[in-house]
C-alpha cells in the first residue's frame, strides 16, 4: 500500500514495473506480484505482461497467465506487432501449435527484427512435427544472425534427422560449431 501511495502520480506503469521487478529481484514474489498487477492495469505492455506471466506460470497459475497474454492482445489492435506476439502467446500457453505460428507469421510481416520471431515460429513447427517448416524458420534465423547463437542450427540439425537427412542434420551441426565456436548449446 505504501508503494502504490507513492507511485500514485506516476503516468504511466513504468516506474511500477521498475519497483516490481526489484521486488522480484528481491526474491519477494507477492510483492513483485502485486506491484506487476498494477503496472499492467495502469499500462498494459509486453515487458509487464511477460513479468507477471512468469509469476503465474511459476506458481501453477497458467488459466491467469493466458488471461494476461489475452488482454493485452485486446487492448491492442491487429495492425501491432505486439497484438500478434500476444496472441501467440496464448496459443503457446494452450500448446496450440498451429495457431503459434499462424500468429508468429503475422507478427513477422511487421517486424524489423525478425531473427527472434523466426527461432519462436521454429520451435512452433516443431512442436506440430512439421519439420519442413521447423528447417525453413531456422534456414532463415540463421541467414539473419549467422554468429548469434548455435540454436538455429542445432534445431535444423534435429528437424533434419526427424525427416532421415542425416547428412543434412550433420551439415547443420557442424555449421553451427563453425559460426558459434564459443556457443556451447552444439555440444550438450
């Protein structure tokens, strides 16, 4: 209460989330909690939303966790990226797979940073067993950002030995040690 009295002039949700987020940090959850639910009710956003679902997913509270993803996809229209994002992360909650990604490529035609969208849509293909669609998504993640992360390839190099191409998945493995040296995701 004190909190929320003191923040009671605040614009916009921001500095509620910056409190909030220091309360998580804190390891006091009900807190953190709370100030998320607040922050979110004043200015619903991504950042807050994927706070507050992470709070309700960790404590078994996935029906709440939807119910955020779903408002903030209402509270914005179709013609924003966030709107899409949101709803694929409904879907991903429910494990409807299709619609993931069928909402990973409407947010993909609005991005200017596709590289993210593209490894989420991968592991949506995936989840379906669409392992065509799982390679292309990552062919194209790792077109974006060769050096960035092992991940790509390493998910085409499994998507490729579900279909039996095993020199394929060979061929992206070793690729993905090649452009991530550093990276230890290839070896585990």
């Amino acid at each position: 209460p004190a909190a929320i009295e003191q923040f009671r002039f605040a614009d916009s949700g921001q500095t509620i989330h910056d409190l909030a987020l220091s309360r998580r940090q804190a390891n006091r959850d009900a807190e953190a909690q709370t100030l998320f639910e607040l922050a979110f009710g004043v200015k619903p956003n991504v950042l807050t939303a994927d706070q507050l679902v992470q709070i309700y997913v960790e404590a078994g509270q996935g029906e709440r966790a939807v119910k955020v993803w779903q408002q903030l996809a209402n509270s914005m229209n179709s013609e924003e990226i966030d709107h899409w994002l949101a709803l694929a992360e409904v879907a991903a909650l429910r494990q409807d797979w299709a619609q993931t990604g069928a909402a990973l490529e409407q947010a993909l035609k609005m991005t200017d940073d596709p590289y993210p969208i593209y490894l989420r849509l991968g592991r949506a293909r995936m989840k379906q067993s669409d392992w065509m669609g799982a390679i292309d998504a990552y062919k194209q993640a790792a077109e974006l950002q060769p050096s960035s992360s092992s991940e790509p390839y390493s998910y085409a190099g499994l998507a490729s030995a579900k279909l039996g191409r095993y020199s394929d998945a060979m061929a992206w493995f070793d690729r993905g040690v090649v452009s991530t040296p550093r990276d230890p995701w290839p070896y585990i």
